[in-house]
C-alpha cells in the first residue's frame, strides 16, 4: 500500500461560480483500489473512494467522492489522468454545479504533483 501526498492545481470550465483551484491531497493507493481526501474547489473537505484502471501513461479514476454540498453530499466521480513525469500528471473531469437550483455541468482539468 502506498501513501502519496499530493497538490493539484485546477481550472474549471463551463462554470459560473468562482472555485478554489488549489486541491491539497492525501491518497492511499492499493492497485487498483484508491481513497483519501483533498481540499475541494467548494473549500470543503472531500473524501473519496475509488478505483483506478491504468494503461501505460493513462489512467482512469471511477469512484464517488463526498464534501460538496451544493451537490447534495456524495456524488459519482470519473477522472482521466495522463502521467507527464514520475510524479506530475495532467487530469480532466465532468463536473457540475447547482446555480440557482438549476444543475450546470462543465470540466475541470488541471494539473497534479504526488510525492511517496
């Protein structure tokens, strides 16, 4: 099992509330299974459970992830990753927000560096 301690930086698209684009992260990693918390773009904190298929360079996360009120508590996650380096990965995932109760979806892609 591995502990990865992580910072990603995001940018959300689509969207028209403001969102915290720094995500501090800690992960346990059991291939293929993943869990742990980050700091969410609603600056609250977002549990999350998941699994993680990989293919060379590429990855996908499907899981759910807890912490954003605005959305109603837990919600169903799926995150495409592609590893740059070692470390550092690039990310993209649908997302959605509740705007005067009218559901709104956009992406978010960004970028992240995990240390063991």
């Amino acid at each position: 099992m591995d502990i990865l301690l992580g910072l990603a930086l995001s940018q959300h698209i689509n969207f028209q509330s403001d969102y915290n684009q720094i995500h501090p992260h800690l992960r346990l990693q059991h291939q293929p299974f993943i869990a742990g918390v980050y700091y969410n773009s609603e600056e609250n904190i977002s549990p999350y459970i998941g699994y993680k298929i990989e293919y060379g360079n590429n990855g996908l996360e499907i899981g759910a992830v807890g912490g954003y009120s605005k959305l109603g508590g837990t919600v169903p996650y799926i995150r495409y990753t592609y590893d740059v380096h070692d470390n550092l990965s690039v990310f993209v995932s649908p997302a959605g927000e509740k705007v005067d109760g009218e559901l709104n979806y956009g992406i978010v892609v960004g970028a992240e560096l995990l240390a063991f």
